[in-house]
C-alpha cells in the first residue's frame, strides 16, 4: 500500500489525513495467471494499483486475440473508459502472471475526490498517466514502422521481453508473431 502513497508522494504531498481516508477505501485482490480482471462487456467498478505483476489489455477475437497494452507492478490499471462512463467496455483484461492489485471502487473514489483537500489531484494524476501511454501507443503505431516499435519497446521496456510471451508482444506492435520473429532475427 504504501507502494501507492510514494507514487502519488512523486507529484504531490499528502496529508496523513488525507492518505489515511484513501488508504481506507483501498482493498486488496489476487489475481492467478490467466485470471481476468474484466471481461469484455462487463463494468470496471475499480481503478487498481499493480503491486505485484503483469497484465494485458486486449480485444477478444476468434482467431487471434488483439493485444493493445500491457500495465506493470507500480502502474495504475483499468478499463478507464469503463470505469469513468461505467459501461460495460470492449476489451478484457488478464493476469499474465500472478498478480497483487490495490482497488478502489467507483463510488470510494468519488467521495475521496468530495472530502479531501488532495482527492482531485490524485485522480487526475492516475488519469493523466493512463491517457499519456494510450497516446504515445497511438502515435507509435501511426508514425512507426513495426521494427522501429519493437526497438523502442526493447529499449524502453526490456523488461517486457522477459515477462511477456512474443505472440502477446506481436500483437501489441501489431505484427504476426512470424514477421517479429524476423524482425528479431534481422537485428540479432
């Protein structure tokens, strides 16, 4: 938990008070590997902190699923169109190991942001932060070519190439798993 407080403590400083109040409304979920989060056309009721672990975003398909992101330990995770319009999204989130999330529900989090000094400007952080990796992907993937993704990827995130199986990877960078595999080879 006081994962979380450094986090936000990197931004803004919080009143005991204030923290004492969030700390409360925060619970505490495992998760399995493989285990979702959320199902596609289920409602996020939670914005979660990543103590331990490795998830992925991704749209459901027959053939292939369409992964578009990954959150790590010390990362906020949600489906956050969900949770702030609490309709059911268009995506799932897995563990892709086993995982430690810190949550706080929809209606906790709107009485942190009535009755604190500190309220709003914690939830914009978390959101701001969300929002910021949606658009550096979003550009990537419009400006990019595929290897040029896989290597700011590697040089950003090696870490990613470790924890993360490369069909999972491929999708991300939005390749085959066969065409990163070549990719790959050309720059070994």
């Amino acid at each position: 938990m006081e994962a979380i407080r450094n986090y936000f403590e990197q931004s803004v400083s919080m009143s005991d008070k204030d923290w004492e109040l969030f700390a409360s409304k925060l619970k505490t979920e495992k998760f399995s590997k493989k285990q979702f989060l959320i199902n596609a056309n289920e409602t996020e009721h939670y914005l979660s902190f990543i103590e331990k672990g490795t998830v992925r975003f991704f749209i459901p398909k027959e053939i292939e699923d369409f992964t578009f992101s990954f959150s790590f330990a010390g990362e906020f995770v949600s489906a956050y169109d969900s949770f702030l319009t609490q309709k059911p999204c268009s995506y799932s989130i897995q563990a892709l190991e086993e995982t430690v999330l810190w949550r706080i529900a929809y209606e906790d989090l709107n009485l942190i942001y009535a009755e604190t000094e500190i309220g709003n400007k914690i939830g914009r952080l978390a959101s701001e932060r969300l929002y910021l990796e949606n658009f550096k992907r979003e550009i990537s993937l419009l400006t990019q070519t595929a290897e040029e993704r896989y290597l700011n990827l590697f040089s950003e995130q090696r870490h990613i190439l470790k924890q993360i199986p490369l069909k999972y990877i491929a999708s991300y960078i939005g390749i085959t798993p066969q065409a990163l595999s070549r990719i790959r080879r050309k720059i070994s």
